[in-house]
C-alpha cells in the first residue's frame, strides 16, 4: 500500500507511468527510459565492467549500465564454465541439484528453479525474460524484470547502498550484494554495543 | 607567527576617570603576552598565546588562518605522535545539505554510532556518541517518550520493533545557534551547523535549546587513542577537542566538502542512509523528498530540519 501512496505522485510523469505498467519487461522496452536517469550514472570507463549508455544489439536499443560492485560470488565458483561447458547435456525439468547444496532456494521457488535466470548454453552468462545473455555484473537487469519499482528506485539511488562522492562517481552495490538472489530476504544482523547509561559514565 | 600579534596593540584611551580594574587586568595579560612573544619563547607558548588573543574564526584573515591551522595541526601531531592534517574546507557555492533517513529499512544495528566515533574523532572514555538509534514499537509509531536507546538484542531488528537513529538535523532555523552567547556556533552557507570548539565556552545553552538531544558536552579530557584517531581534520569539524566544550554531527564536513558521502552513509549495512544536495533536482535527496512518504521530527517546533525521515516501503 505504501508503494501506492508513492507511486500514485509519480503517475504524470511518463517514466513512472512506463514502469508500472511494463515493469516486467523493463529491461527490454525501458531502456529509452533509463535514458531519462543518465545524470546518476558516473562517466564512462574503458576499463572493468562496462557501465554508462551502451547499446544492446540484441534489443536494438540503448540500455544505461550502472558503476557496480563486483558480484559476490562464492569462492572459486567462477566461472562456471570451469565444470559447464556447452555442448553439456541440459534437464530442464526443474531438480534439485546435487552439486550445489549449499543454495537453498527461497526465492518463489514454486515457480523459479536455475535455469530461469542461469543459462544453459553459456553458464557464465544470466539470461533475461527474452533469452538475452547479460553479464552477472548487469545483473539488477535481471531483478528489475520482476522487482520493477525497485529498480527504479535503486537506479534514482533511493533503494540500496551508494559509496563514493555524493557530488560525482558513485558505486552502485548489485541487488545479490545485498540479497542473496537464492534467497534474497534481509539477514539479521548482531547489533552494536548499546551506548553506555549516563549512570556508567565516569 | 603572524604579524598582527607582534605589531603595537590598539590601547584605547583612557577615560576621565582612569581605567576600571577589569580593562587594566585586560592590558596587563596583552602587555604580558605581547613581552613573551617578542622576546622569542616556544611554539607551544605562541600557540596558547594566539588561542588567548584570537579572533572569530569568520573574522580571521586568509593569512591569519594559515597561521591558525598550522599551529593546531603542531599540536595535534605532537598529541597523538603522528602527522595530523587539520583544513578549514569553505562551502561550495550552489550547494544545500540535506540528509535523508529510511525508517523502514533501519535495523539498529548501530554501525553508523562506532562508523562516526572513528571518524569523527569521538572519545572513547567517557564515551560520546553523536548518534542515538531509538528503538520504538511500531505499533506505536514514533513516540520518543517511549523509546528505548539501550536495547540489547542478540540479533536485529527485533520482532515489532523499529529504529530511529537521531543526530544533529542541521535545522535551517536552528535554536541552538540563536542561544549561544558567544556565536560559537553558526550555520554554515551549505547548511551545516558548526562548532568552534576553541570558541565554545562551554555554557551548554545550545544543549538545552537542541530539541534533538543532538549536542554532547566533554565533561572530561576526551581519550582517543593514537592508533585510532583520524588524522584528515576540519577546524569545524572533527578536530580532537579539549574539555568543556560542545559537540555535535556535522554530517562529516571533513568528508562532503570535498564530495564525499558522510560516514554514517558509507557503513550502513542496509542503505538506509542518504545524502545529496537539496538544491539539486537530479540528487538522489530531491527524489526522495518529491517522491516518498517523509516524516520530519518534531515538525511542530518549526525548526526546519535538512534531516527527513521517510518510508521506502
């Protein structure tokens, strides 16, 4: 209901309108869009993960990439086309997986299984919705398909955590630095130590 | 040294009835000081000697501030034994502070507390924190009366609760400068509110004016230790300070004058720290006041916060 009360203000500008309406295929149809949030966007790089306006070939348009951490990934787990590789043979019907135990997937796992957001074909790739590859740095692509109004936060930097300068290039974190995106809920945290009563000063 | 302390002193003329006893112990401590100086003493004895006759920090010459900051930056590297920078940043023109707080993603876990003590050259002992995070019922909603700043889970957030971390709110019509009595403290071009720490009298009129609960006094010697202390300073800011005197958040002026986050937003676990420019349209703060539910605290004072509190969710 709060994303309403939110929203309901955005509705006369045609991005918000855009989002609500498409936030599924965001990533394929919204990328003119996204344009419209350049300003947010550090200036572009040669090196490292690509990040600024690139062209999607695929899509035919112009997507905005955005500074981002490096992807957390598990020690040694990359790439994964160190164990698959792509003439591999492929069952797609949704298993469990025995050689990676140690995910548990929380994450609509009535409808979701692996290869909806890993690739078969290429296992160091994410594909989107339409079959695109994306890179696991362009992850938050991925998310926003489903999560639209919070990747339309997180790219007006209202949702998640930036670093840097408030002024000029900021690292964006990836949605999985935060979430893990097999099991994406907020973990609690051991808080710090309570600040001493004024009793206890001395 | 500068020249201004070793060029003849302006003596008013005396009046008809000779100098009060006041004015004449005045001249006698400037004629004393003067002596000292002239005749070659130490720098520790220049410094004490300028600290006793300076001038307000806005009155001070871009000569005299040169002079000011490398006295102090002397005594702190002597202090804490190593090379200590101390830097009086101006405002950059254009630019209007505003702080915005996540009260739906906050979960306590205090980070930003022990993140600003390191930064901010806080005491250790006693202990000083700029930051208070209240823990409050969210049945309730934000009721201070019941809030709780000593909570001691195993893990956060604990069920039902949320958490309202509270520092200086940098208001636009700030009370606490309006009481000081000696103008050691003011709100800067870009909205911060700063201290003078070598101005404060420790009157602690500011603390009792703050609605916020936001300015802490150094009742003791503050200790900091060596290794801990961070040696990239602000005059205004988070210069290790003397006893007796006032502190408070200056949303890490050392840091966002020279286009930095603060530190509370850079440590925050969750992201539920923002920070930008107010008179920016493009800022991440303009998109959240335009677009999301924004609580002010204490609204009702007409204190004017920079410091919003709202609900992402």
């Amino acid at each position: 209901m709060f994303f309403r009360v939110g929203s309901l203000a955005r509705n006369r500008s045609m991005w918000g309108r855009m989002t609500r309406m498409r936030a599924v295929r965001l990533a394929a149809a919204g990328g003119w869009a996204a344009l419209l949030l350049t300003a947010a966007c550090g200036p572009v790089q040669e090196k490292g993960p690509r990040f600024g306006n690139v062209v999607d070939s695929a899509a035919k348009t112009t997507v905005t990439l955005f500074p981002v951490a490096p992807p957390p990934f598990s020690d040694g787990i990359f790439p994964c086309s160190q164990c698959h590789g792509p003439t591999d043979k492929v069952n797609r019907t949704p298993h469990v997986v025995d050689f990676h135990s140690e995910i548990v997937l929380h994450h609509d796992e009535k409808n979701r299984w692996c290869l909806d957001c890993h690739d078969a074909r290429n296992r160091d790739k994410l594909h989107l919705a339409d079959g695109r590859l994306i890179d696991f740095t362009e992850s938050y692509r991925l998310c926003g398909q489903c999560h639209g109004p919070t990747l339309r936060n997180w790219k007006a930097g209202e949702h998640g955590k930036r670093t840097g300068s408030w002024s000029g290039a900021k690292q964006y974190l990836l949605c999985a630095s935060c979430h893990s995106p097999h099991s994406p809920h907020f973990k609690p945290l051991k808080p710090k130590a309570p600040p001493l009563r004024q009793e206890a000063i001395r | 040294m500068s020249d201004h302390t070793a060029a003849p002193l302006p003596v008013p003329a005396p009046p008809a009835e000779g100098y009060s006893r006041r004015e004449a112990l005045v001249m006698g401590l400037f004629a004393l000081a003067a002596a000292a100086t002239t005749a070659g003493c130490s720098a520790a004895d220049k410094l004490a000697y300028e600290e006793f006759v300076q001038k307000h920090f806005r009155d001070l010459t871009p000569e005299e501030m040169k002079d000011r900051l490398a006295g102090l930056e002397k005594k702190y590297s002597e202090q804490y034994g190593k090379s200590v920078k101390v830097s009086a940043t101006p405002p950059i023109p254009g630019v209007l502070f505003g702080y915005a707080l996540d009260l739906s993603r906050c979960i306590g876990c205090r980070r930003c507390v022990y993140g600003c003590v390191e930064e901010n050259n806080q005491s250790r002992n006693p202990q000083t924190h700029w930051i208070t995070v209240l823990e409050m019922d969210k049945e309730e909603g934000v009721n201070l009366q019941n809030a709780d700043a000593f909570y001691d889970h195993e893990t956060v957030p604990a069920p039902g609760k949320f958490y309202m971390p509270v520092a200086c709110q940098h208001c636009e019509n700030p009370p606490c400068t309006k009481v000081c009595p000696v103008e050691a403290t003011w709100k800067e071009k870009d909205g911060i509110v700063v201290i003078d720490y070598d101005w404060c009298i420790g009157c602690r009129c500011c603390i009792a004016a703050c609605p916020y609960g936001a300015r802490h006094f150094n009742w003791g010697k503050p200790v900091i230790p060596k290794d801990e202390l961070n040696p990239v300073t602000e005059y205004l800011g988070n210069r290790p300070r003397q006893r007796g005197v006032v502190e408070k958040c200056s949303f890490c002026i050392q840091r966002v004058r020279k286009g930095l986050y603060p530190k509370c937003v850079e440590v925050c676990p969750v992201g539920a720290r923002k920070f930008g420019n107010l008179l920016d349209p493009e800022s991440e703060i303009r998109y959240i006041i335009e677009n999301k539910r924004v609580y002010i605290l204490k609204e009702e004072l007409n204190t004017q916060p920079k410091f919003f509190y709202y609900y992402g969710l």
